[in-house]
C-alpha cells in the first residue's frame, strides 16, 4: 500500500473517529423539523406558481445514507423518511440489480435496499401532508429490458396511490403548479433518465432529460444538470455560479426549452467523506442569500441539490429563497 494511500485512510479514520458525521444530531433534527409540510403550510402564498417557480431542496445520492468501510461514498446522513421530514423534496436514486433485488448504489458502495427506500416514501406520503416529491432514477447497473419493467412493476406495486399520472388538460410537468399537484393530497412524480422510459412506456413513469442529452427534446421534464467534478470548494462555487449567470433557460442545443436548473452544491473529493464536505456545508446560506434569487433571465435556482442535505439545512435555504422571490427581491422578471 503506498504512502498516499495509507495517508487517506489514517485521514478517514481520524475524521469519522474524532469529527464523525453526526448521525444523533442530524436524527434529533429531523424528528424535530417543521418542515415536514412546508409546501402545505405555504400553499396560499405558492400554490399558484408553477414547478418552474418555485426552489426545491434536494438530496444528491439520496439513497447512501449507508455507505462502505469508513464511510466511503456516503453522501447523506438521514434515512429516506427523515430527509421527507426535513423538507427534501427531490431524491436521486441510482438502482442496481443484483443478487436478484434491486439496490441503491454509487460506483462500488451499495446501499440500501430500493424496498426500504419504498417503505420509508409510502410511510411519509401515507401522513396526508399535502406535499410534492420527487423520484429521479439514472445510472441504471446491472438492468436490462426485463428487469427495468420488474422495477416499474414495483413501484406501481409500493406507490400507485400517490405516483402523479398527469393532469387534464395535459401540461409539461413544470407548467403545472403547485396547487394543481398536490390538491388531493401528497403526491410523487417517477422520473426515468435515459432510453428505458422511452422504450417502455408505463402510467405514471416520466421522461427525465439532463441539459446535454441529445434525446431532450423527448424528455417529459429537462433539467440543466452539470456538476463541477472537483474536490475544491472554491472552484466548484465559482464554475456553478458562473453557469447560473449564462443560464437562458435552453438546453445545450440551444433551441430546446429547458424546465429546471439544478444547482449541483456537491464536491468530487477522492475519498467521499464527511470532513470533505464541510466548506459546502458551511457556505450554502451565505453564499447563496448574497445572491439575487434570479439571474439577468429572470430564472430560478429551481433545484439546491446537495449533500448531507438534512444538516446543511438545504430546506431552510430554499424556503428563504422562496420567500425573496415572493418579495420581489430582484430587478428581474420570475419566467
């Protein structure tokens, strides 16, 4: 083992031993929230906007809130249900297939079950909040044809009371407003990335484009969706920022309408670890409240899209930000 190696692992040790995630504190947090319902309690002031107006917190590797030795690849800190009750209200799920069940994984790290991850949705959705959620599916491994269908099969199977199946007339999916989702209770919205959804269309599942994908002009819902892909927080700042700023609401082709911008709040370190976050943790609310909540477009941060997102308060940002575009704080036009 070379010294660079054995210098990562003593650091890893030390962090999870002396400065380890704080699995209590971020458990006391969510049993304490009062976001739970937040896009309930604020239905009269935001039910009339459309998903396109509105900013959502969300958990980047929502599903590894277990990771491997050390702690390697985790990325959150609450289970499934406890980021519902902190206010998450956008999930990346990235499902594998093996040893005959699917699985939440990221590169070598497996996580948990795709059942638990259910389980803990119909739990927070069978509460009758008037809430709204999404399910983004991507990085399909070791899935084929047959298996994506006994997966779709399985979320009818879990969700079918809540799965969001359309409105009529039809609209896009960001052209639908707050109101209009959740006006008979808590509903989830499927999101499939790539060829599968296309190829096998089913009630209930939704076509999911990221900005680049030369198929997004098919996508049910277009998110601009590019990571920074470095260790550095002041890089990963400036190079998000500055995509922000440039961001005129089209797709990479520029001809095709994009719905959503994300705003990837995530670090690429060597050695996923919670220590590596901490200059992202620190900074989100500064960082992001010194901005005007729109660009020179009129467009919106409409996705924070973070890790540990329970404890860095992710959902107490978005609010804020939804309430300085409710103020009018900014010289521009919310599009």
């Amino acid at each position: 083992m070379g010294f660079g190696l054995l210098a990562a692992v003593a650091i890893a040790i030390q962090s999870l031993s002396n400065n380890g995630i704080p699995f209590e504190a971020a458990h006391r947090m969510a049993v304490n929230s009062t976001n739970a319902a937040w896009m309930e309690d604020h239905l009269p002031a935001w039910g009339g906007r459309k998903l396109s107006q509105l900013v959502l917190p969300a958990s980047h590797d929502a599903g590894l809130y277990q990771g491997g030795p050390l702690g390697w690849g985790q990325t959150q800190c609450l289970s499934i249900y406890d980021q519902l009750r902190v206010g998450v209200r956008w999930f990346d799920l990235r499902p594998k297939w093996v040893r005959q069940k699917f699985v939440i994984y990221h590169g070598p790290i497996a996580g948990p079950d795709l059942a638990e991850v259910l389980a803990d949705l119909r739990k927070f959705a069978s509460q009758e909040h008037h809430e709204l959620i999404y399910l983004k599916l991507s990085h399909f491994e070791g899935i084929d044809d047959a298996t994506y269908v006994q997966l779709t099969a399985l979320l009818e199977d879990q969700l079918s009371p809540w799965v969001f199946t359309g409105v009529s007339p039809a609209k896009r999916l960001a052209d639908i407003t707050l109101s209009e989702y959740v006006q008979s209770g808590t509903k989830i919205i499927v999101l499939v990335d790539g060829r599968y959804a296309r190829d096998h269309p089913a009630k209930g599942i939704w076509t999911y484009s990221d900005v680049d994908d030369p198929q997004v002009r098919l996508a049910d819902l277009r998110v601009y969706d590019i990571y920074s892909d470095t260790p550095d927080f002041n890089d990963m700042q400036a190079d998000q920022f500055a995509k922000f700023a440039r961001y005129d609401g089209k797709c990479r082709d520029g001809a095709t309408d994009c719905d959503l911008f994300l705003l990837s709040w995530t670090l690429t370190p060597r050695i996923k670890i919670w220590a590596a976050t901490q200059p992202a943790i620190e900074h989100l609310r500064p960082s992001l409240l010194a901005r005007p909540p729109t660009n020179s477009a009129g467009k919106v941060m409409n996705l924070i899209y973070a890790d540990f997102a329970g404890l860095q308060d992710v959902t107490g940002v978005a609010l804020e930000e939804n309430e300085r575009l409710s103020f009018g704080q900014s010289d521009q036009r919310v599009n």
